[in-house]
C-alpha cells in the first residue's frame, strides 16, 4: 500500500474560516490539487457559500479568492498509507499537527470538517481546544458520499453564516 501525503496548509493572516478534508485522494494527488477530482463538488459548493463562481478559474486563483473571502484550506491527516482514495482505507496514520497551525492564526474563529472522517479525526487532535471555535461537521463534497448535491449545498451554505458573523466581528473590532 503506497504512502500518501497531504498537501501544505492554504491559510494567510486572514483567515477566519478553515476548512479540513481528511487527506487527498488518488486524482487530487495526481493533478497536486485540493480538490482535483473533477467529480468531487468541493469547488461548486465554496462557490455558493463566498457568492463567487470558482470552477472556471485556474487553480491558483481558486486558492487566491478563497483566501480574499477568509477561508483557508487543509488535512487533518497528514500522511497514511491507503489504496484508493477512500477514507475508510486510510491506514497507519500520522496527523497533522492542527493545534500549532492555529495558534499560529489568530484570526481563524470557525473549523469546517468536510466529512465525517475529518471531524471525527480532527475532533480528537483538537481535544479540548475544539472548544475555543465554532465546529462544523459537513456532509463530504466527495463523490463517495451519495447524499445529493441539493443537500449537501444546504449544509455547506451554513459557512456563510461563520464568514459573515465573523466579517462583522472584525469590523466592529477596529
């Protein structure tokens, strides 16, 4: 079973919301891209919750106007061996270390786990420091989770809520 790596963490200064996958799979290693399965709807459903379409643009420039909305973007596992891409393959973990990245960005006020796997993994890396941000459980933007797109843009267009009441906070604060 091959290694698999994640991918380095896209956050700036900025950031008030971080997104956390579990770790990329098969395709998205290949094109060395967050997201890069074309299947996956990671890219449509960010676009509904920051209000600005992403699929067409190049990848950096999904990368840049994530971090212009505040969002930042990581793995809870940092390297694993797994065949495939799913998440109930994942073996012989290594987390990353979330809690040094966040105490690095003090801004960040809300933690989206996109899937069950990531949250229940990044939940127990947080420990008790979970409780010093907003958690959100997402359904997976990954083709393996079947729910449908309609349902899972519901659940995904809650961010917008932790975006806004965070834009606001900052505001008031200065």
């Amino acid at each position: 079973m091959e290694l698999k790596r994640c991918f380095d963490p896209v956050v700036d200064q900025n950031t008030r919301l971080l997104v956390l996958g579990s770790l990329p799979g098969d395709k998205s290693l290949a094109v060395q891209e967050y997201y890069g399965n074309r299947q996956n709807k990671f890219w449509a459903l960010m676009s509904e919750v920051i209000g600005q379409e992403l699929v067409p643009l190049a990848y950096p420039a999904r990368l840049d106007v994530l971090l212009k909305h505040g969002v930042g973007l990581w793995d809870v596992v940092a390297e694993a061996h797994r065949k495939g891409s799913l998440d109930s393959n994942i073996k012989n973990r290594r987390e990353n270390d979330l809690r040094v990245l966040l105490k690095s960005l003090p801004n960040i006020r809300a933690i989206a786990f996109n899937g069950g796997t990531a949250g229940q993994l990044g939940l127990k890396v947080l420990g008790e420091m979970a409780g010093d941000y907003q958690i959100v459980i997402l359904p997976s933007s990954s083709p393996a989770h079947t729910l449908r797109y309609a349902d899972k843009a519901a659940a995904w267009l809650d961010l917008r809520l932790h975006l806004a009441a965070d834009k606001q906070a900052t505001g008031a604060q200065r």
